[in-house]
C-alpha cells in the first residue's frame, strides 16, 4: 500500500494545490464554484461524482450562499461489508492579515504547502481520495463501501453538510472518520452553544439620562454574572483526555445611538464551549436562567436571550474500538511514534454523524496540533511528510476495516 500511495503522490500534492487556489471562504460561503472544481478533479481521477446542491432557503437559512455536497461511493467485493463515510469540508474561515505567502497561491516551500484551508480541511480531501485510490489499486480482497463525503459547511456548524447528507437519506454509514490531524486519534470533543442576548432600555438625552433607561448600565451586571460563570467553570475539568474545562465567552458587543444619546438597546453574543459530560439543552436552560437573574429589575427593561447555534459534543461510541485500534497500529509504523485517542477542545462536523448513531473518530492529515499548522489563522501549512503518511495509514486502516472473511 505505501508504494502505491508514493508513486501517485505527485499527483495527491497537485490534486490538493489546485483545490486551494480556488477560494472557498465562509463567510460568505459562497462555495457552489469549489464543489464544482473538486468534482471535476475527483472524475478526472476516475470516480463518479454525486453532485448534491442544497435548496438555496435552506443554505441562506444557515448564513451562506451556495452548497453542492459531494459523494463518492466505491463498493468493494460483495458490497455486504460495513459501509465507511470518509468526511472532509471544503468551507475555509478568511485569510485575513499577516501572511507571508498568498493565501490561494498553494506555495511549497520548505517541504510544506502554504495556502487557507490546506491544513483544514481541503487536505484530506487528498488524503481521502487517494487512500481510496490506493485501496483500489491493491486488489485486495475487500468486501464494503467507501464513500466520500466532500461538504461544504463545517465552518458554520454542519448542519447543509453531514446532517443534510443524512437527513436526506443519501447516506447510511456503518462507521464514520472526519478530517483530522496525523499525530492524534480523536474520539471526543467540544461543543458549542452560541447565544445572544439583546438588552432593550428606552433612549433619552444625554444630559437627562435619569429620564430613560441606560441598557448598557443594565447590561454591565449580566457581564458580572457571566464572568463570575466563567472562573467557576474553570474549575470542572473533562474526564477526556485533552479536553479541559468548559468555557464561555463575550465574542461580540453592539449597541448605542450616538454620543449625546442614553443607549436603548446593547447586543451581546455569547461562546460557551460543553464538554463531553455536559447537555447543550441544559446548559442553555441554565445560563439563560443565570442572565435574567442578574438582569435589574427595572421598569422599561427587557431581556431577551435567542439560540444562535447549539452544537453537542462529540462523545465515543461503542463501535469505534476496529477503526482506534487500527489507526493506532499503523500510524505508529508509518510515523514511527505513538498515537494515541485522545479529545480535542473544539467542535466538528464529526458530531453529526455521532448524532445519528455512527461510531465516528477524526483523523486526517496535518501535524500534532492546530497551533503547528497555523489552521485559522496567517501562513496555515501542511507538511508534505504529513500528507503522505495520513493517506498511507488511512488506506491500511480501511483495508483492515474492509478484510473479506
């Protein structure tokens, strides 16, 4: 297998470089063109590509412009074996500032490619592709499907992604493994509760402000509550490795009128990261509750509190032990280290499929941490080495998930 991965890895680095110079930013997600490039690569390959556009309601609905959902299915043998969904997305958050090469340029320097979304997640887009292809070069006796699941969406929770895929019916997999990183199995992580809470006073002169009723004065002590929340939770730590403790944060505040005016309404937009052993429904109910019990109790003062996005966390399911003890097996030959299950602190699109009943882990191409790769942030790379050795220990790990009888 590692021979066969070699000879077609100058066409994996061309296949990836050309898929980061097309633009795929979200937002806006505008991100029907990539789709459209991507399944012209997959079918230059030799793959039949599903094509899977999502209604344009729907995909407004959830912040963005355009989704095609991509589905490569290969059957192998009998076809009576376990059906695996490899999922990467394809959606890149923006460059922004501070770069040293052109974020869509793909440059290859230093034995690395540099480009947004090279290490997240477009580079298992390769890896996923040409484990498969390497797995059909073997002639093993295989007996399962394989398909890919190229999506469009991670970055704004999933939800026209995987979970339409499976909502949809489009996919029934038996066992999942999303975009990852080569160093570390991942088998738990965060989730995410996103929340606002609008404060609304009533707007007076500035010189009269006793004649109105100031919502940011009102909104300083739901600020107290919340970061008097955040040191208590600092002190519940996960029973996953690599988890931590949950968190929350302010990420945004907005309000006013003008300069010489009492402010009438003050938006804030809460993070608040669960941890595996959390609910995100009681979570809400309980910070929701913590909010309005700070709030002042003023005439003319409402507090209101919207669900912006609740993601679960990504918990283990009984099931995933063949794909960890397999991962674990070959990335330690190929890579020549221990790698090991671990959770990481963060959301994914994993969980969907670990939400509909799929034993699902993450592992992919990429270095130990997101730190390494620069992932979200100016100079994200991904080491050649790396992308190698990913597609390498993914394909000996589906044709042990795969092994006719």
């Amino acid at each position: 297998m590692k021979s066969i991965v070699a000879s077609a890895f100058a066409d994996e680095v061309a296949f990836l470089k050309a898929l980061v110079r097309v633009p795929s930013d979200n937002p806006p997600g505008d991100c029907g063109p990539h789709a459209e490039v991507a399944a012209d690569l997959l079918e230059k390959m030799g793959f039949a590509v599903e094509r899977h556009p999502v209604p344009e309601p729907f995909v407004r609905q959830h912040g963005m412009r355009s989704v095609t959902n991509l589905v490569v299915r290969h059957v192998f043998g009998s076809g009576k074996g376990p059906v695996i969904a490899l999922n990467a997305h394809g959606d890149v958050v923006p460059p922004g500032e501070g770069w040293t090469a052109d974020p869509y340029g793909a440059e290859e320097r230093g034995g690395a490619i540099y480009g947004r979304g090279v290490a997240v997640s477009k580079s298992d887009f390769a890896t996923y592709a040409f484990a498969l292809k390497a797995l059909i070069a073997s002639g093993l006796p295989l007996d399962g499907t394989i398909e890919l699941h190229f999506t469009y969406d991670e970055e704004a929770g999933g939800f026209v992604g995987p979970k339409w895929l499976i909502e949809q019916g489009l996919s029934k997999p038996d066992l999942a493994i999303s975009a990852g990183f080569s160093y570390a199995i991942t088998t738990a992580h965060n989730g995410v509760l996103h929340l606002e809470v609008v404060v609304r006073g009533r707007q007076a002169h500035a010189a009269m402000p006793e004649t109105g009723v100031d919502a940011l004065e009102a909104t300083w002590p739901i600020l107290k509550a919340i970061y008097e929340e955040r040191a208590r939770l600092a002190g519940t730590m996960s029973a996953q490795k690599g988890i931590g403790s949950p968190k929350v944060t302010v990420g945004l505040i907005s309000g006013g009128i003008n300069t010489n005016v009492v402010p009438d309404r003050i938006v804030l937009r809460l993070d608040r990261r669960l941890i595996p052993e959390e609910v995100g429904t009681e979570v809400e109910a309980a910070l929701i509750a913590l909010i309005e019990a700070a709030a002042p109790k003023l005439p003319g003062l409402e507090v209101e509190c919207r669900r912006i996005m609740l993601a679960e966390p990504l918990r283990p399911l009984p099931g995933v032990e063949p794909m960890i003890e397999s991962l674990e097996r070959h990335a330690a030959d190929v890579l020549g280290v221990a790698v090991a299950p671990t959770g990481v602190p963060l959301y994914t699109d994993a969980r969907h499929y670990a939400a509909a009943g799929v034993p699902t882990i993450l592992y992919g191409a990429g270095p130990r941490s997101i730190l390494e790769a620069n992932a979200h942030a100016a100079d994200e790379h991904l080491q050649l080495s790396d992308l190698k050795a990913a597609t390498e220990v993914v394909a000996l790990t589906l044709a042990d998930l795969l092994k006719a009888d």
